[in-house]
C-alpha cells in the first residue's frame, strides 16, 4: 500500500538576478532580513509612541468577492498602552487646542499630586 500525502510540495526553481551566483544572493538576503528585522524590533520599543494614517484595503486581497475599504483617513498613535488612540483630524485639532489651553495647565498644576506616573 502506497502512502499519499495532502501536502503540497513547492517544485519551483528559484531564478537570481542576473549575474548574481548563489552565494550573493544568501549573502544579499540576510542583509535584507537583519534590516527587516531591526526595524520590527525599532517599532516595538516598549514607550515609543509611533503614529501613522489608516489606509484602506485594495479590492480582491481577500478574495474575488471582496469589495475593499476605503482609508478612513484617521491618525493612529501606538505606545500608550495595551491598545492604539485613533484621532480623526477635527478630533485632533480640539485636542492639540484643549492640551494648549490655559485651563488644562492650570488644572494639571492644581492635580499634579494626584497625578499616577506609569513606566
């Protein structure tokens, strides 16, 4: 009795760049892993705050039927704890507003005792 397996086994051949012998292609490869590497280890640096625009999703990345997203157009900021702030711009200018008052400094002065200092 003959054993089948379900797996699919990939039977591609991998083409180089021309003139590129396998051990540049190795050699350029890691290169691009390690630099790859260190920029997901420089953006979860635990208290760096990071932001970024959301984009919308193309039609057809998850599958023939899928219609896409449009970019809601908002700034996200990660680094402030467990789960990422999302502000929508008119948010943002009220806040960057508030922050810049007079009244919020007086008020942070007033309750700078009670105020919890998180690492």
């Amino acid at each position: 009795m003959a054993f089948k397996s379900n797996v699919a086994v990939n039977t591609a051949a991998v083409v180089l760049p021309a003139g590129e012998t396998v051990e540049q292609a190795i050699a350029r490869l890691t290169a691009e892993n390690q630099a790859l590497q260190a920029q997901v280890a420089n953006a979860r640096v635990p208290g760096k705050i990071s932001c970024k625009i959301t984009t919308g999703r193309a039609p057809g990345t998850l599958g023939p039927n899928d219609q896409g997203e449009k970019s809601t157009g908002a700034l996200v900021f990660s680094g402030f704890g467990k789960f990422p702030k999302t502000f929508y711009d008119d948010e943002l200018t009220r806040f960057e507003a508030y922050l810049a008052s007079p009244e919020f400094k007086t008020f942070r002065k007033i309750n700078a005792a009670l105020l919890s200092h998180k690492a």
